[in-house]
C-alpha cells in the first residue's frame, strides 16, 4: 500500500466520514490522487462511501481486523 493510502486510512480512522474535497483539503494533496487512492482503497474493501452524502468512512470489518493485529502484535 502507498503512503498516501496510508494518510487516508489514518485520518478516516480519527474523524468522522469525509468527502473527497474534505480529505484533500486536510492532507494537502490535489483532489484527483486522493481520488484514486480511495478509488484503491474502495476495490480493496477498506473503506465505504455513502453514495447519498458522498462520504468516505473505513470498512467496519477494516477497522476491526487492524485492532486485532495490534492486539496480536509482541513487544
């Protein structure tokens, strides 16, 4: 996965669900590569987008199986 994948990924873990422009505006990267990393993402089944309001969220099942591999991780 590319590090702007990983931006996403990490923001729509911290906020609310967001649009495109929302997501642009806050990592500061032009609208069109945001769009195909969520693009990526989408195909990947990592996040979901709510096609009345256009918003972009994480997957539940996405968001459960990164708290189980931090869970599994040994320090």
């Amino acid at each position: 996965m590319g590090k702007l994948e990983d931006e996403i990924l990490n923001l729509l873990s911290k906020s609310e669900p967001l649009t495109l422009m929302e997501i642009s505006e806050r990592l500061n990267k032009k609208p069109k590569s945001v769009f195909r990393s969520l693009r990526k993402l989408f195909e990947e089944g990592k996040i979901s987008c709510d096609v009345r309001t256009r918003r972009y969220s994480l997957e539940k099942d996405y968001e459960q199986r990164e708290e189980e591999d931090l869970e599994n991780v040994e320090i």
